[in-house]
C-alpha cells in the first residue's frame, strides 16, 4: 500500500510554498545586488583571497614529522611465551619480566598484534611477527619511525614466534611473513593491528 500525503497537508504545503516565492519576490534579490554593487564585488575578491590562503595552505610542504605512538606496544617474552606491554620507543630487545636468555641477552622482542575483530579478548589475539633492529644495518631507524615503510624495513629483522632464524623485513622470508597478514581468513576478514590499553 502506497503511501499517500493528505489533502489538507498538501494544501498546507502549497500555501507555504505561495507565501515563500512571494517573499522571494518581494525581496527581489537582483534589484539588492544592482543597488549595492560595491558589497558583492568587495565579499567576492575576499572570498577569492581566502580560497588562495587555503589553497596555499594545503599544498604547502610541512616539515615530515616521525610517526610517533602515543600509546604502549607489545613486547613478547621469548622465555615464558607471554605478550607484556612497553613503551614505543624501545625497538628491542628489552628486559623481560622472566629475566634474560641463556646466553644473557634480553628476552623481550617487539610484537606486531592482530586481531579478526574490532575488540578482542586475550584469546582473539594472535602475534604477526617479532621485530628487532638490525644490527647490521647502515643507519640504524628508531623503532616508532615507521612514516617511510622502505626505509623502516631496511633496518628490521623479523620473525615469526615459532621461527627460529630472523630474516630481514625486504627479503623474500621477510616480505613473504608481512604478505601472510594480508591474507583474509576463511570468513574473509583481514587482520586488525591490536595496540595495548593505554
């Protein structure tokens, strides 16, 4: 069943309309616009003027700033398997809540987090991979400074929890651990990089 305006509210309607063009015409805007020339020819080059001021504003270059989180990271305890949190500016590997490796080195390694849901629980989470700096690399990047992707991963080591070997982050192993987080699920979700609660 179709619906259908009543005939007194399309009368209503109608009248308001009347009453609004008659208003219009009253008013009559063109005569406004003859009469007071100087107004509207001073509102259009000021109009003209901000719109070159946004326009410059928007294409100026500004400084490139690094990508800094506000917030915790991850960082996986190698020794006992267990995800604690840290703060950004630590690559690793850091101290660990278990103490150090057998060798005597930090057990505490980035972890890259993700989720198939929007709000996980603990059990929803999964590790991506594990990052660390290279020590190798000709300069070393911080490890929030990820605004240059390329460059981030020139100088990152990385590795699956259950890998032993690290590889770098643009080998052919590296590139093919990153293309893993791409690949939807059977559900066809992909995954969502969790952060820890502030």
């Amino acid at each position: 069943m179709a619906f259908r305006v009543p005939e007194l509210l399309r009368h209503e309607m109608r009248h308001c309309l009347e009453q609004l063009q008659r208003g219009v015409r009253r008013w009559d805007p063109r005569g406004w616009i003859n009469a007071h020339s100087g107004l509207v020819i001073g509102v259009a080059c000021l109009s003209a003027v901000l719109l070159c001021f946004v326009v410059v504003w928007v294409l100026w270059p500004t400084a490139s700033a690094s990508f800094q989180p506000g917030g915790p990271v991850w960082f996986y305890d190698v020794n006992t398997g267990r995800l604690f949190v840290g703060r950004p500016k630590h690559g690793g590997p850091i101290p660990a809540p278990s103490g150090s490796l057998p060798d005597g080195g930090p057990a505490g390694f980035r972890a890259h987090v993700y989720s198939y849901v929007l709000d996980p629980n603990e059990s929803e989470l999964f590790i991506g991979f594990l990052e660390r700096p290279d020590p190798e690399a000709a300069s070393p990047r911080p490890a929030h400074d990820m605004k240059d992707f390329h460059t981030w991963a020139q100088g990152r080591l990385i590795r699956r929890v259950e890998d032993e070997q690290w590889v770098g982050a643009t080998s052919p192993e590296g590139q093919a651990i990153l293309q893993q987080l791409l690949v939807p699920n059977r559900r066809g979700q992909t995954p969502l990089n969790q952060a820890p609660e502030p």
